[in-house]
C-alpha cells in the first residue's frame, strides 16, 4: 500500500511541475535621437516611415 501512495504521490507531482506556466513576451525598444512623435502610428505627418513600428502599435 505504501508503494502505491508513493507511486501516486510522484506521479502526481510529475504531472504538475511538467505544466510550465506561459511567460510572458516582453519586448524592451531603444532607439537613439528618435522623439516619440516620430513613429507614423502617433504622427502620421511623419517624415520616418516605420512600417514595424507601426504594426506592433496597431496589434498592441
């Protein structure tokens, strides 16, 4: 009886510690002598074209 305990007791921590949890995607931007009003998806008068930039502003 305690071999099955022990066998349940293992398989069940197996089990929970296999779920990784999701991690979060984080993403860290730097750019050198760009104002904020640069990207055209805050100023679309921009004379920058940042087609990236605007797509992850417009997917969120």
């Amino acid at each position: 009886m305690r071999f099955c305990y022990a066998l349940l007791t293992t398989a069940l921590i197996t089990a929970f510690s296999s779920q990784a949890a999701e991690k979060p995607n984080i993403l860290f931007v730097l750019f050198d002598d760009m104002g904020y009003g640069e990207p055209t998806s805050y100023r679309p008068a921009s004379l920058f074209k940042t087609p990236n930039i605007d797509r992850m502003a417009k997917e969120g």
